[in-house]
C-alpha cells in the first residue's frame, strides 16, 4: 500500500478563471434555485437582458490590479480586453500592459455545442498533482473554454489568454486558440474540438516541487519523469448517440494528444499512484464510454474504463426517483440500493427543491432497516415558506443567502471556520430587474488583528438587447447552488 503526504493549500483565487456561472442567479431571484424544470417554478424566467461590460479586480491589499472591458461589435462576436498594472503598481505607466484576453466568434445554428467535459482536463483532475498542476494554470471545471452558450448560435471559435487576474504584470499568462466544429446525422451528435496551447512551460518536475509531496510503498522511478509542459495542443472528440426522445445512449470522451503514448507504455504496467504523480493524470484521461438504459423513474448508466487506449473495467450505476427523493446506487435498478453498502440520497421538498446531499449506510450488523443504520449529510440546503433559499451548509462552511423585498438575490455570505466575519460576501444590485453590478468582497486580516472585508471583484453589467440564457462573468462570484432534481435524474457528465 502507497502512503502519502504532502504540504501543499490550493488559494481559491488560484482557481477562478473566466466562469459563466451565474446562471442560478436567475432562479434564486424567483425561486431560490434546486428547483427541477417540472416543478412549480418552471414559470420562472431563464433569461437576463444584461451583459458584462467592465471588470476590476483586486489583490488582498485591496489594490486594483487588473481591470476587463468588454466589447460586443456584432451579434457573432465577444472581445474582451484585459489592462494589468505593471510591477511599480502605478497606473498608465510604461509597464502596464493590454492583452486580447478572449475573443469569441461564434455561428448561427439552433443548438450550441454539446459542452461535455474535456477528457484531458478531466483525467488531470483526478490525480491530485494533476489538479494541482490545473489550478496553477487557472484551468477549472475540466475545461478550457470560457466563452458563453448563447441563445441560437453556437461557438466556432474561442482565444485568448489566461493568467492570474489578482497579480500585477500578468505573470505566467499564456494563450490558447480553441476550434470547434458539431455535425448532426439522425441520431447521432460528433463534436470536435481542436486545442492549440502556446507559452505553457511548467513541467511535471515543477509541480512535484510546489507540492513538496513525500510517497512511501511505491517506485516513483518506475515512471520515466516527462519533460514535456504538462498540458498542451490536444484533440477532445465527443460523439453521443441518441433515442427517439433525444435521450443519450451513449456518449464516447475521447481526448487524443502525446500523452496517449506515454499512458499505453505505463498505465498497464505501473501502479496507479505513480501514474499520478509522474504523469500527473489519469489512465482514463484519453478515454471513456458512457451507456445508459431507461425504465420509467430510473436510468441505469455503464462506465467503460480505459487504461490509456486499452479497454478495462466496466461499472454500473442506478438514479432511481422515489416520492421524495432520488437515490443514486451501484448496480442494476433491478439490484436495488440495499444489494451495496451505501448510496446517495437527495431529498427533495413539494416544490422538488434538493434539500440535501447524504449517503445512506448500513451499520455494523451488515443489514439495512435497522436501529444502526445511520446517514451522513455531506450538503445540506434550507429553504423559506416561500421556496427561497436562504442557506447551504458543506462541513464546517455556510452560505446564506439575502433578498430583496421583490425577490431578487442581494447578498451572499459565505462563513468557515470560527470568525463571525464572512470568508467571502457578494453584493448584487439591478436595473431594470437584471444585475447593474456584483461585487464580491474577501476576508482579510485587519491592521488590528480583526478580520475585515475588502474589495476583490467589481462587475459591471449594461442592458442588453440579447437575453443571455447562462449569464456569464470573469470569475464564479456565487458559491456552489444545489442541484435540481433533473439534474441529478440527468445522470451525464456536465460541464
């Protein structure tokens, strides 16, 4: 057995990218959000006629050290610019710069593309130097793409640059050019995305070194230690196949780049966790094969893993929907969730709002229906008489949401540990029913020893004759949302 150790802290700020998460923020205006699209909120509005126009960002002094603007010079086009100050932290200095950070260029079409998760970034995230390696990059959520989906157009092509937006001077940005193409034939859907990455120069070797990891049990040396940045141009090709409902049967990952040679040499050979720490990703990263199978109020879903290009083992899966919950077990629906040790529970309220996240698990008799059966809530999400929700608990952090007297979401906090003062507040104001600014403020400590709030994130939005369905932002100024329960009975990889 493998023991391992490490000393490494992942800071959020590591792992903000450009996001266009704020698509919740719709439906806690009017529902509190985890409602499903059959429940009484399917009235709610899914659109907002307001996009980003401007973006500041600061460090934890408080200092403002970047700051986006945002152009829309057609309906086909995104461009915006990002202005850093330079390393003497004066603006409209020689050491300022400007970089074209995105440009999205997009086509008209009825569907957007099929935004399944990119099978590179994926299998990097199950290993954890792999992660970490992706965090430092700014690389979240398995993908690389940071354009928006937009109503009636679909994305033919995205760059840019990416870099950390809370540092002066615009250390160890590099860039990227994405192309897209999706054809349609009957019942099946092939996407193909073409990744071309330029100025990534860390290395395996350099990531190793940040983690400062010690590994005991295994031969690191098994692994050859590659030289090669640790991500770079790759392919991700997607083809789902679909039923008479446009329900998926199956959905095919695969990702192909120079690493797929190095998997085949060693993930047949060499024990999983040195395949993580010298490679920094896993063997399923180049590929994996997803089936599923409908009966009324369950699905059952087929995982076909690979070892590098090599079939391996095949795993099933169960979400069945009961009255009151949906449960999501190992096995067949003809199993059942008492034929395994544990399964996931979401219950759900009368307006089919998710109100928590737990595992069911038997006790020490080794049989369900008895006094020691016991469950464990990993996330929990309370609701008003209203249907709004007003606070999610994950371990020890809370969030807890606040409206306005019309409904709309004003403020959000988000409480860990044991200071009375929010980790992270994020103030929402409108204009005309859709967002004029979002500010996101941090925890920081004060010149006192008491902690104070600062200044992180500043958003600015402007009416817009287009009604964006996921509005997007630089960054995921909201924590995470409970699902719905269509999500959960979804069953898919999602971005």
């Amino acid at each position: 057995m493998a023991f391992i150790t490490n000393s490494f802290f992942l800071d959020s700020t590591m792992t903000m990218p450009f996001r266009y998460t704020l698509i919740c923020l719709v439906t806690l205006q009017v529902t509190g959000c985890g409602g499903s699209s059959s429940s009484s909120s399917s009235s709610a509005p899914r659109t907002i006629n307001s996009a980003p126009s401007s973006a500041e960002f600061y460090d934890a002094d408080g200092v403002l050290v970047s700051r986006m603007q945002f152009e829309y010079p057609d309906e086909l086009t995104i461009d915006v610019e990002l202005h850093s100050v330079g390393e003497d932290m004066i603006w409209d200095t020689e050491d300022d710069t400007s970089l074209p950070y995105l440009e999205c260029l997009y086509m008209l079409a009825p569907t957007p593309l099929l935004r399944y998760p990119d099978q590179y970034f994926r299998g990097m995230n199950v290993s954890p130097m792999g992660a970490l390696g992706l965090a430092f990059l700014g690389i979240a959520n398995n993908e690389l793409i940071k354009c928006p989906v937009r109503s009636g157009r679909r994305l033919q092509q995205e760059s840019g640059y990416a870099g950390d937006l809370f540092m002066s001077g615009q250390v160890d940005s590099y860039s990227y050019l994405v192309n897209a193409e999706l054809e349609h034939f009957g019942g099946t859907a092939t996407e193909t995305i073409n990744y071309q990455i330029v100025g990534v120069d860390t290395t395996v070797a350099d990531v190793l070194e940040q983690a400062e990891f010690e590994v005991f049990g295994v031969d690191l040396d098994a692994v050859d230690e590659p030289e090669q940045p640790i991500i770079g141009d790759h392919t991700q090709i997607t083809t789902v196949l679909y039923d008479a409902e446009q329900r998926p049967l199956s959905i095919d990952l695969v990702a192909d780049s120079p690493w797929t040679a190095l998997l085949d040499e060693y993930c047949m050979e060499v024990d999983t966790i040195v395949i993580h720490f010298k490679l920094l990703r896993d063997c399923s990263s180049v590929r994996e094969t997803r089936s599923y199978r409908y009966f009324g109020n369950s699905v059952e879903e087929d995982i076909q893993r690979y070892n590098g290009s090599t079939p391996a083992d095949i795993s099933t899966s169960t979400a069945t929907r009961l009255s009151d919950r949906v449960i999501v077990y190992s096995g067949t629906a003809d199993d059942g969730p008492t034929s395994v040790v544990a399964y996931q529970s979401y219950p759900f309220n009368q307006l089919e709002q998710v109100t928590a996240m737990a595992s069911e698990v038997y006790g020490d008799d080794g049989i369900w229906g008895t006094e020691d059966d016991f469950q464990i809530s990993f996330s929990t999400y309370l609701y008003d008489g209203n249907g709004k929700l007003y606070e999610t608990r994950l371990g020890t952090q809370r969030n807890v949401y606040d409206y306005y007297p019309d409904g709309k979401l004003k403020q959000v906090d988000v409480f860990g540990g044991q200071s009375v003062v929010p980790f992270q507040r994020t103030l929402v104001s409108y204009r005309g029913g859709s967002p004029a600014q979002i500010t996101v403020l941090r925890r920081v400590e004060g010149p006192d020893d008491d902690d104070v709030l600062r200044k992180h994130i500043v958003l600015e939005f402007a009416p817009s004759d287009e009604s964006w369905l996921p509005l997007f932002a630089p960054v995921a100024p909201f924590p995470g949302m409970p699902p719905s329960v269509d999500d959960v009975m979804r069953f898919q990889p999602i971005r």
